[in-house]
C-alpha cells in the first residue's frame, strides 16, 4: 500500500499514508453493499442467489457506468479485514450459492487476507471474482487457490474505443493476459448436481451501440485463445446513462439487430456454450434466459 503497483494504471499511490491514486480507495477496504442477488448468470444465483459484496470505487473510467455512484463517487463504507471477514461469513450464513466479489481489483490484498481469515472461521462455498478484467497477472496470481469461479467482463479489443469509453487505451492488452491467468487457475468447468457451478470462468460481455464488429472480435480472440467450450456471457442491457449521452456513438441503446449480429457470430464461429439476454434492460432487471447448450 506504499506504492500502488496492483492494478495496470501502476500509480504509486501511498494509499498506507492517506494519498489516493487513479482509483481513489484507500488503505482499508470499502464496500458499498452486500446483497443476495438473483440476476447473475443461472449456475451463479441458481435458486439461492449469489451474495454479492460490491466494492467502491474502480480502476476504469467508464463513461456509461451503471453503477457509478459507487464507482466513480466512491458511495461505500470502508470495512476492517475483520469486519470484511465477518462480512462473507454473514453472506455464507444466509444460505447462498456463493461469494460474489464486485469490483474487487483495487482490494486485492485486502481481500485476501480476508477470504484467508473467513476460511478460517468456516467459510466453504466458492468464491466469485466478479471483474472488469483490467486486472494485472501479477495481482492475479496473490489471489491463487483462493478463488473458484471468475467472472470476467470482456469490453473491448479496440484501443481507440477503451480509450475514449474507459479512459484506458491499454485495456485489450491487460485483460487478454488477465483473462488467460485466470482461465489457468480454473481450467475446468465443474457443477454440482443441482447444475450450481464450482469453479471455472465465465466471460461477460456487453455490446454497446454501434461497436458489434468490436464484440466479433472479442468471441473469435475467445474461441481461438480459450476454446469452443468457453462459457460466454452475451449482455443486450446497455442504456445511456450517467456520462455516455455526451459520447455520440453510445448515447442510444443497443438496438436489437446489432445483438442479434453478435448472436449469430457467436454461433458462426462455432462457440458452444453461453447465455443471451431478451432485452435491452437496466442493471437491476438483468435475467439470462438461454443457454446455448444446456447445463449439466
């Protein structure tokens, strides 16, 4: 925490002294809410939900962030690693699927010595890092053993367009490397009986208006990197909301056609497992409703 080297803005914030980098957060761990949530991909909330800990700030920019009042102005509470524990042990008691871990990139540390502390004390279910994928192998690899599932959101190859929409022009660079390092910490795909995934990888990704030639590329980088079996998560709920209305491009929703190309690239090239959504929507009323293979 004397030199903020975590993530790949590479800031060397002194968050230990008070000093705040790109991302703003702090030395301790700061969280917003912690939930049970029912709207994220079927074999993550099943029946029981996932218990979401949303974590504040974040070390991207995007202009059409749905949640940034948490990201961007920094809405939370900042939490001791015991309280952070204590946090996931409550989640756990709950009776949900799992862990859900949002936006944690710029806590790692933290976050380890809590998930070390709460196994500790009996936390068994998996744990989901839930993540932007502008994340740095290096960070990655401290987090080894400790994570079941990860749930990388993939949001562009094209640099002119991370640059102008997340103020990032090296995100493609980072989140390839970010998503093969998690793909080799969790190579397999295993579900429980009741279909409840364990551990693996599921890739998210959103597709923004006027930008379908981009997700093409993102599925066919996907399929020749980490396989025809990948699980990929095609997302229609984009809506211009907090800064894209001054964006052109994106100051519209994605219109039906344009998720439908991607769809039908997804299957062209010969992708077989994934989840679709039915229709442009806000955050809160995400539902996948189709699984492109059926799960076990």
């Amino acid at each position: 925490m004397e030199h903020c080297i975590i993530c790949p803005r590479n800031c060397g914030a002194d968050r230990s002294h008070g000093e705040k980098g790109y991302c703003k957060a702090g030395v301790l761990p700061k969280c917003a809410l912690a939930s049970i949530h029912h709207w994220e991909e079927p074999p993550i909330s099943g029946t029981k939900g996932s218990g979401t800990v949303f974590f504040s700030h974040c070390n991207l920019s995007c202009v059409f962030c749905q949640n940034y009042t948490i990201s961007a102005q920094g809405f939370g509470k900042e939490l001791t690693i015991e309280q952070l524990a204590k946090v996931f042990l409550s989640q756990q008691q709950k009776g949900v699927h799992n862990i859900n871990l949002v936006s944690p990139t710029h806590f790692i540390p933290q976050i380890k010595e809590a998930l070390l502390l709460a196994k500790k004390k009996g936390l068994i279910i998996p744990i989901v890092y839930n993540t932007n994928a502008y994340e740095k192998v290096e960070s990655l690899a401290l987090l080894e053993g400790l994570i079941d599932i990860y749930l990388p959101d993939f949001k562009y190859i094209s640099s002119e367009y991370s640059k102008t929409y997340s103020f990032a022009p090296n995100y493609a660079e980072y989140a390839k490397k970010a998503i093969l390092e998690m793909k080799r910490q969790q190579p397999e795909m295993i579900f429980d009986s009741n279909g409840i995934l364990q551990k693996g990888i599921i890739l998210r990704h959103l597709i923004l208006p006027g930008c379908y030639k981009d997700s093409f590329e993102i599925l066919s980088w996907i399929k020749q990197e980490l396989g025809e079996d990948t699980y990929v998560s095609l997302l229609s709920q984009y809506i211009p909301i907090y800064q894209a209305s001054e964006y052109p491009q994106i100051a519209r929703k994605t219109m039906t056609l344009e998720y439908q190309k991607v769809i039908q690239h997804f299957f062209n090239i010969g992708l077989k497992n994934g989840f679709m959504q039915n229709k442009n929507s806000a955050t809160s009323d995400y539902t996948p409703i189709f699984n492109l293979s059926g799960l076990p």
